[in-house]
C-alpha cells in the first residue's frame, strides 16, 4: 500500500476536520476490506491444491500408473483411467480442432456479418450451456441408437465442449493477424485457402494453440459429459471405442463415493494426476501471454 | 471491432483454377455452421424428447409437482428447481461481496506487482476440473462446516426455522459454498474488467475534488461499471446453476424440498447426474430429460441478458468472456 492513506485533503493549507477523519478512517476500512477479500478469494485455491498434493502423493506409487484396478483396491491401480483419458481427449481433439480452427476462420475470413454474429453467439450460448445437458444430447445421439455405452459417445461430448472454445479463441487471435499481411499475400496472386493456411494461421498459430490447450484441460477434467456415455469401466480399454472406457473424473467420482479408504485414497492420486495436467496446462499458457501481452 | 479489408478474394485475377477455394470456404463454412447446428440440436433434442413428460403431467403441474416417486409414476420438478435456485443463491451470497471487494482491489488499489499474480492464482481456480473440487469438498470442506460454521448456527441461531439443524455437513449450505468457490473467478474477471474499462476522467475528476480513493471508487467508478458487474454476476449465477459434479458429491442428493439449509437437497444437474443411468421407463428417462430442458432454458437466457449487460459496460460489441 502506498503512502496515500492519508486524507487527501490534509494538506498545510487545510484545517483537518472531523469529517475528514472519518472519511480518512471509511478509505483505511474500506480498502483494507478489499485486500482481505482477494485473500480471501485465494484461501480456497491454497487449501484445494494443498490436500490434493498431499493426499494425493501417497498413492501416487508405480502401481498406481501401471496396474489396472481391483476389486479391493490393493495393489490396484488407474491405468484403465489414465489411458481412457488420453483416448477420448485425443479423438475428442481430433474432432474439435479442426472445426473449430475451420469455424473460427469461417467466420473471421469469409462470412458475412449477420452470419458471423449467429455463429458467434451460438458459440458463447454453447459455451453456457451445462455440461451435464451435451452428455444427455450425446447420449440420445449415440447411445441410445446401439444400445451400448461407448467411448465414442464420450469423445464426441467432449469435442462438442472444445469446439466453441476453439472457435471463438481461434477468431479472437486471427482479429490480432494484421491485414496487410493478408493483402500482401493475396497481392502477389496466392489463393485465399494458402492465404489462409500459410500466411494468416501461421501467423496466428501460437495464439489458436493457446486456445486449444485450454481446451484440452478443460475436456481432460470433465466428468458430466461422460457418464452417460463413456460410463467408465474397470477394465483396460485400448482402442475400442464402441465399448465404455474410464476416465480419470470418471475414477475420482467412482473412488470418491466408495466407503473403502484404500479406493479413496486413490481418488486423491487421480485427482493428483488430474491437477498436474490441467495446472501445468494453463500456467504454460499464461506464462506465453503475458509474456506476448505484458499488460 | 475493427473493420476488416473487403472480405474474400472478389477482385483477384482468375488465376488458374478456383475449385480449391470454393472447397475451402465450403468446408470452413460447413465447421462455423455446425456450431449452429450443435446447438440447435441439442435444444430441439431436449425439447422432444421431454414432451411426453410435460404432456403426461402438464407443464405447470410439471414444474410445480412436489413429488418425485418412480414407482407411482409421478413426476414433479419442485425439489429440485428449489434445490437449484437455493444452493446457487447461497453461492452468490456468500461470492458476491467477496468477489465485488476482490475485482476492486485488482482493479483499482493493488500495485501492480501485486495485482497480476493475484489475478493469475484467482483466475486459476476456474481452470481446477470440478470433480476435484468435489472430491475435496466431501472430505475435507464438509466435515470442516460441520463442525465449526454450521454447528454454530444450530447452536446459535437454531430457532430460526432456515437455520435448524442437525449440522450434517453435507447439504445445501455445503453444495453453496463449494459454488461460491467456484464463480467467484467469474465474477472477479469480469468485474475486474469492467471497472478497468472505466474511463480514466471520472477518477481523474474525482480525485481532483479532494476524494479520497474509495469515494473515487465508490462513487465515481462503481457506478459507471454498475450494470457490468451486475453481468458478472448474472454470468456466475449462470454457471452455479448448472454446475454438476461438485454439488452431486457434497450435497446429499436428498429427493425432499428443503426446510433448512442444512438440510440435504438435490439440484437438477445433480438429479440428473446421479439417477439417468438408472431410469428404465420412458416416461422416467423424459421427465428427467424435461428437468434438464428447464435448466437449459434458465441458463441461455441467464447467459444472453449477462453478455449484453457486461458487453454494454465494456463498451465491446462482442464479448468473447467466459
């Protein structure tokens, strides 16, 4: 804090009231409640993180990475978890990254204003809307037609929460391309697709990165979309998409409702793993902006 | 927004073939509508597929049925629309002061060594996946209020019907405060950004008047980015509403309408994460499907009258905020 907690009208040439010092005391009050309520606002990040990493790190053990679970728990571990996630992250990835670095061309390239703007609020309303409703959509679309849970189901649910990510960030950051670079382009006679795609995407590739690892995190941490999709399983799932698979939310919600301290524990370690991820994801990221943005 | 160069490629030269870029803006196109479709799809799945439930028992009876019983087959959304609405407007009780003081002091008081790491580590909580926050919710947030605030207000204030015990940790007031947690990024981002946005005149004049630096900010910047912070709220509300794991884990997921909010209760997201799988009559799987039409509807237009309040204040045309 700076030194002007002083009145300000207190100079040589002012009398200093009683109504000044009071209005001295509401400043010093008031200003000291809002520093205790942005301590305030970041107790619950510390504790979060603390229990995580400390409970978390006893069972993160090699078992833990490399064992499917059992039934007791005991030397059981979350590899059907880990893999289920990277699974259906990475087709959900696939999915999403190319619709919505295509749609957020689309609509910063080509589209016209009306049709931009419909597209652009679809994505923020799309964006609002809770998770747990794309799992039902996802559900009725591609559960209920096969009869059969399956981690297909799952890594399309997931796709439909990165792409209005994607293409909004995707946007975003092709606004920043300068349009000479695009005239210079289009000047010396390069069609517009390798326009696009060599001059202003590659111009903007780290930025639509950003969004997309946020995207990614944010579908790594999911667990709404998944249940009545994905399901969770207990076996080793690799490569089968039309059969459930687990995911790492899926293995903390499952451990964490289980009376038994062992699959708690393992809970933490998945959660664990989890934070890692998501946390080393978006102070990577952050640390890219500001460093671009130093604001 | 910036205005842009005449769009497309309308004034080349024909230079060879053009197939490759009428491909390319098809296929661009085709990405940037299914977004619109997406949406469209799920709204006009979810209204179908609950029409047999709103058609069984009438929508108004619907949202103001009060019994919830699989076995008789019948169906009311009361519990869990007050479950909602409860645990969220303890979340934003408990968010908004705290969240409102916070955006003030990144805004306006803190230096800025100080303000960018803080806003980076408050910001950081929206990116913690919500299970987690649940799994800690349940063994170490809620046997904590159980002990300490909750079985004080029993004590204490126990008379009073709202505050009635027993204090068992989990229950609404628990599923509240895990919420809490969880908009208050969202309220302290964007209200951080709407009070940045205002101008620098009116704290320049207000401090030249002799104020001290809360009246500025009282009385001078508050108010030019009040309707924007209303937004912000409305925004967390929006997300407290339809947030999913971490109330499932903490607030007991009773089916009866709340007396207290200690009491156990259940929200629609959570009624519909801890029972779809296990609904096996139609009329069950469409009753839940029409809790979630509910929910959707009071969230997308929680969302757009937010956007346009917090796009208003910042003086952007297009909010890209989440």
């Amino acid at each position: 804090m700076s030194a002007a907690a002083t009145p300000v009208v207190s100079g040589r040439l002012l009398r200093r009231t009683a109504a000044d010092r009071r209005r001295a005391i509401v400043d010093r009050t008031m200003r000291t409640l809002c520093l205790i309520a942005a301590i305030l606002g970041v107790i619950p990040l510390t504790a979060i993180i603390a229990y995580i990493v400390v409970n978390g790190i006893q069972a993160l053990t090699v078992d833990f990475v490399t064992k499917p679970p059992t039934a007791s728990g005991v030397n059981g571990g979350a590899l059907n978890a880990i893999l289920g996630t990277i699974q259906m992250v990475g087709l959900a990835s696939i999915i999403a990254i190319p619709v919505g670095v295509l749609g957020g061309v689309f609509v910063h390239e080509f589209s016209d204003r009306r049709s931009a703007r419909v597209i652009r609020f679809s994505a923020d309303v799309f964006v609002g809307v809770p998770s747990i409703l794309i799992g039902i959509f996802a559900f009725t679309i591609l559960v209920l037609p096969f009869k059969q849970y399956n981690a297909f189901a799952g890594a399309v649910a997931l796709a439909f929460l990165m792409i209005p990510v994607i293409m909004r960030s995707t946007e975003e950051i092709l606004r920043l391309v300068p349009g000479s670079l695009r005239e210079a382009s289009l000047a010396l006679g390069v069609p517009m697709w390798r326009t696009v795609a060599s001059v202003i995407l590659r111009t903007g590739l780290p930025g639509i990165l950003t969004g997309v690892m946020l995207a990614v995190a944010r579908a790594a941490g999911e667990t709404a979309p998944l249940l009545f999709t994905a399901l969770g399983s207990r076996l080793v799932n690799v490569g089968d998409f039309s059969k459930p698979m687990d995911a790492l939310p899926l293995f903390i919600y499952n451990n964490a409702r289980q009376p038994f301290e062992i699959l708690n524990k393992q809970a933490w370690g998945a959660a664990l793993v989890l934070l890692i991820f998501v946390l080393t994801v978006n102070i990577l990221v952050r640390a890219r902006t500001w460093r671009r943005r130093p604001s | 927004m910036t205005q842009r160069a005449a769009p497309g490629s309308a004034t080349l030269p024909r230079r060879g073939s053009r197939w490759p870029d009428r491909l390319f803006r098809g296929t661009s196109g085709l990405a940037a509508w299914a977004m619109v479709a997406i949406l469209i799809g799920l709204a006009a799945m979810l209204t179908l597929s609950s029409l047999p439930a709103f058609r069984e028992f009438g929508v108004v009876e619907f949202v103001t049925g009060t019994t919830w019983d699989p076995v008789a087959s019948v169906y009311g959304a009361m519990p869990y629309i007050a479950g909602t609405l409860f645990s969220s407007a303890i979340a934003l009780v408990i968010a908004t002061p705290i969240a409102i003081l916070t955006a003030i002091y990144l805004a306006e008081l803190a230096p800025p060594r100080i303000a960018a790491p803080l806003t980076f580590l408050i910001e950081l909580i929206a990116a913690i996946p919500s299970v987690v926050i649940g799994l800690w919710g349940v063994f170490v947030l809620t046997p904590f209020l159980k002990v300490t605030i909750e079985s004080w207000f029993v004590s204490n204030l126990g008379e009073i019907p709202i505050f009635s015990g027993p204090p068992l940790g989990v229950g609404l007031f628990a599923a509240g405060v895990i919420l809490s947690i969880m908009i208050l990024p969202t309220i302290v981002a964007i209200s951080r950004e709407v009070i940045r946005s205002v101008p620098d005149s009116q704290r320049e004049a207000m401090l030249g008047l002799g104020a001290t630096r809360w009246e500025t900010t009282w009385k001078a910047v508050l108010p030019f980015a009040r309707s924007g912070i209303f937004g912000a709220i409305i925004l967390g509300l929006g997300r407290a509403l339809g947030e999913t794991m971490a109330v499932t884990m903490v607030i007991g997921n009773s089916p009866d309408l709340p007396d207290s909010i200690f009491d156990q209760s259940q929200t629609i997201a959570s009624k519909i994460a801890t029972t779809f799988n296990e609904a096996t009559v139609g009329i069950q799987t469409s009753s839940l499907i029409a809790l979630g039409l509910i929910l959707l509807v009071i969230t997308v237009l929680l969302n757009i009258a937010a956007r346009a309040l917090v796009a208003q204040a910042s003086g952007r045309d297009e909010g890209g905020m989440r």
